[in-house]
C-alpha cells in the first residue's frame, strides 16, 4: 500500500491550493485523489466554454436536486466539477470575495481567526490584482490573477448608468474597501485563458517530486483505526475500476466540495445515526451535523428583446461566431474570452439596512433555457437577482450505500420567508433598473416573466418555476465550536472527535458569503495550509471601521 504524509481528496479549487502549499516542504510527502480526468479538455481553457462544460459528464457531475414547493416540483440541475481545478474548471470565472460581515459573522460564531482581518492577508496571498487597486485590500503576487472584464457593449453601458440613475452608484472595486455599487465584473483570467486554481496552484506544484496526483480515483471510503483515520479506499477506473487504498502517515483532507464531502463522511460512517442506519452502514463516529446547513443561492433571471443594437446572441452563430473565433485565436479577445455575466451589482432590499443583501448580475445575452447553456436567436439581454445571505437550510444525504450513486441533494429554496421577502426586492430592483431612463433606447420589452407578472404573489410565482441556483452551495461540514452539534469541523478544520481528518473546502463555511464562493474557499485553503503546517498564521490587517462592523 502506497502511503503518504497528507492525502487530500479531490483536486478542486481547495485540493489544488493544499497541494500546492503543503508540498512547498520538500520534507512532505503529499498525495491528491482526483475522481475526474485530468483538465485537458479544450473547452475548459476557452472562457466561453463554460457553456460546454457546465453540460459534459466528461469533467462535470452533472448533479441534480431534489425537488421542492419552491422550485415547483423541479429538479434543478447542480453542475460541479470533475476534473483537475474540479468546479474552478467550469464555472464562471467571476471572483467575489464578499463584505466584511460575512466573515466577522463567522468570528463572532466562534470561529477564532475567521474574522475578516484574519482571512484578509490570505485573500491577499492568493491573488494577483491587475490594474489600480488599494493596497490595503488586494494581493499583487499570488498564484490567481484578477483581472477587470475588458469588453464593453453599448448594453452594458447603459445598465451601468441605469443603476447609477436608479440610485447604485459605480464601484471601481467591489473587492476593495466597500462592495456596494455596480461595475463589471472580475474574474481570474490570465492571457486570454481560464485561469483555474489547477493552473494557478496545482500544475506548478505537480513538478514536485514529493507530490503526486491520481486521476480517476472515485474515493469510497475512509480508513479508520478506532477514532483515527488512517487512509482512503479508492476505485482507480471508477465503479468499474480497480479497488485500491492509501495510507496518510499524518492527515486526510477531505476538498471534495459541499455535496461530496458529506457524502464520502456519511459512506464511512461519519455522520447522522439515524440516517446511516437506514442505509446500513455501521456508525463509526455519530457527528449529527455532517450534510446539514445546506444553503444556495437562487435566481429568477428577467429576460428582455433588444432594439437598437445587437446582443450577443447574434454574434454567436454562423459567419459572425466564425469571426469571432478567429479573432480568439489571434488576438485572446471576443465574445469567446468573456465571461457568462459581465456586470456585478450589489445592493440592499432596504433602505434603513446598513449592509447591502442583494446581488445582481447582467449580460447582452438571452438563453433559451433560461440558463446559461443555451442562447436564443433573437437579440436579448439578461438581468439575475439575488438574496445574498439566505436563511433556508437544506442537506445533503445519502440516497444509498453505493459509492458511485449521486447524493441526495436538497436547498430548500425559500422555504424562510425572509428569504422570499429579500427575493421580490432584488427582483422589483431588476425590473426598476432595467426601466430606467438610459436602457430605454434599448430595451424592447419584457419577454420573461413578462410584464403581466406584477404582484408579489405572481412574482414568487414566476421565481417557482425558473428560478435556478447560481452554483454556490456551501455549509455542510459546518465550522464551529463542538458545543454546537450541528457544527462538523472546529476553527482548525479537524473534523469534531476524530483525529488525523479535516475538511477544507466551501462546505466548512458556518454561513453563506455576500459573494460566489470561488476566491472564498481559496482563501480558506491558503489559511488552512499554514494551520496544518503549524505557521503562524499571517497578521491580521487593522483596517478603519466601515459602518459599524469590526475592525482589527
């Protein structure tokens, strides 16, 4: 049996940034399991080819929820990522860290270092910020380069100023000292390609003698001697593939994301009694928390013709994809370098509140699904809105003992009122931003939900049915004091009355960010690799007080 200082399951955004870090020592040895291939696939790399992989069972799970009241009896799709970079291969691109709240929120939760001085400097570390920035908040060295999209549109130039007129103002850094306002969007793209965190952490690494990385490796089972995990049991080739098994000499680190996380603790039996036992599978370690907490983001998405000019729809078939291609190949730039929303905006539900709890995108675009797989012929546009910080709570849970079976996968989409409260404000924001003055000239009307749809009841109605999630789940191996049952991990990531595990990934976070979770759970690797190596962690940076939340 092969053994290893560290052996870390799955090679995603977290995976990644730990192999990287931990293989710094040339004293360690550190392995990483990989369920997917390795990133090859061409469409990847383009930053349009998201919509190509958020749909290919090559390098994506293609997952799918279950359905609720709220989503009408649906089962939306949950796309995550299965390859090298793991989702940070297929997604969007965009990079949004969030507002001070949200991670002084998970200080005063328990979490020792978690407040937004402490994750700030590894924020910082991560990245490599383009263009003009405040060096009090961003990084000039790391591994992800963050640059500003570069392509503009008469579209996206008249939603800016709409928001303006609308009372947003413009924004230059939204991952700076403030995040409310409007302003295109930043994403980690380097050269005119995606920038994932396997390029930017793991392929470097990989040159290492000490690290090594096994694709196709579908992770089955944890190693256990008494309350010590000692390795991980792996298909080599999947459920066909050859049974195989790896020794950890000092940790398992479980990176495998929100739903397989859980999913991998539960098959060892670690987790809910209860719910092991219906499947059964002998409790080894009762630790109630593990798949609980599940929260996402969901977005209705308005949707509009356009008049005046073209939208991206049109250049993206026939003689004009041709051109645009070619201008890709030769130049990096195009409609094939953007990213699938081009403007970001944050906002608030309400006037007297003092932090900002809505979220809302735009693109020149308009898809036939209403999501971003599919675009229509005819010119469109796009706005999605959001509640930030949703209260529902959903889970993750074995559907049964086979390793090779999907979780069971449910949000729970509004189902707090709160939450619905929040939604019909982002969603009358859209609709008074998109009737503004400076879109008049282009906007031709309303084609969903269309502008019959007018009262809250018809509103919530129409977010039933297309309503989709922006890909953003987190929480289900929450950080937290043990006092807390429902918490999975302690502000070390070291899995509650176990030794030798952790969990280091999105599904550690206590609540949801103001943001997309990509730089997020980055961050989280990058402060995580110094706790498991034993370095101090980075110092805290004393910041001014903004509006009343903690400062260093």
């Amino acid at each position: 049996m092969d053994s290893f200082d560290y052996v870390i399951v799955g090679a995603g955004s977290a995976g990644s940034v730990l192999a990287n870090r931990l293989s710094e020592d040339p004293n360690t040895s550190v392995c990483v399991l990989e369920a997917g291939p390795s990133d090859w696939h061409p469409f990847i790399h383009i930053p349009a080819g998201f919509m190509k992989t958020i749909l290919d069972p090559a390098v994506n799970w293609l997952y799918e929820q279950e359905p609720s009241h709220w989503t009408a009896g649906r089962r939306i799709k949950a796309p995550r990522g299965k390859t090298l970079g793991g989702s940070s291969s297929i997604n969007g691109h965009i990079y949004n860290r969030g507002q001070r709240l949200d991670f002084n929120t998970w200080s005063q939760m328990g979490n020792r270092g978690w407040g937004y001085a402490d994750v700030l400097p590894y924020f910082k570390r991560c990245e490599s910020r383009q263009g003009q920035a405040d060096e009090t908040f961003r990084g000039r060295d790391g591994a992800m380069t963050v640059t500003d999209i570069d392509w503009s549109h008469p579209l996206t130039e008249a939603f800016i100023q709409s928001c303006v007129e609308t009372g947003i103002p413009r924004n230059p850094d939204y991952n700076g000292e403030k995040q409310e306002g409007v302003n295109y969007a930043q994403r980690t793209i380097r050269g005119g390609r995606r920038l994932s965190a396997a390029r930017g952490y793991l392929h470097p690494a990989m040159k290492r003698p000490n690290l090594t990385v096994i694709t196709h490796a579908h992770a089955t089972e944890l190693a256990l001697e008494g309350k010590r995990v000692t390795g991980v049991r792996y298909n080599k080739g999947g459920r066909h593939g050859i049974p195989s098994e790896v020794k950890a000499n000092r940790e398992v680190i479980l990176s495998g994301g929100t739903y397989n996380s859980p999913q991998l603790l539960q098959l060892s039996g670690i987790g809910a009694p209860d719910q092991l036992s219906q499947h059964g599978i002998a409790v080894k370690h009762a630790l109630p928390g593990v798949g609980e907490n599940l929260r996402d983001h969901y977005a209705p998405r308005f949707a509009y013709r356009v008049k005046n000019t073209d939208s991206i729809n049109e250049r993206a078939r026939g003689l004009k994809l041709a051109g645009e291609v070619m201008k890709y190949v030769t130049t990096r730039k195009g409609i094939l370098a953007i990213s699938p929303t081009l403007v970001y905006g944050f906002w608030r539900s309400d006037p007297a509140l003092q932090f900002g709890d809505i979220q809302f995108t735009f693109t020149p675009a308009s898809y036939a699904e209403g999501v971003q797989s599919a675009l229509e012929r005819e010119p469109g546009m796009t706005v999605a809105s959001w509640q930030q910080r949703p209260e529902s709570l959903g889970y993750v849970r074995l559907r049964n003992a086979d390793p090779f079976e999907a979780p069971v996968i449910q949000p729970n989409y509004l189902a707090h009122e709160e939450d619905r409260r929040v939604l019909l404000a982002a969603m009358k924001l859209a609709r008074s931003i998109m009737s503004a003055q400076a879109m008049a000239p282009y906007n031709a009307g309303e084609t969903y939900p269309g502008p019959s749809v007018a009262s809250d009841d018809e509103l919530l109605e129409s977010a039933r049915h297309r309503g989709t999630t922006t890909f953003h789940p987190m929480g289900t191996c929450r950080m937290g004091p043990s006092s807390d049952k429902l918490t999975v991990v302690d502000d070390s990531l070291r899995v509650h009355g176990l030794e030798g595990l952790r969990v280091v990934d999105a599904s550690i976070m206590p609540t949801m960010p103001s943001a997309n979770l990509n730089a997020s759970t980055m961050m989280i690797a990058e402060k995580a690799s110094d706790i498991i190596r034993g370095k101090a962690a980075l110092e805290a940076v004393r910041l001014p007080d903004e509006a009343g939340s903690s400062a260093a």
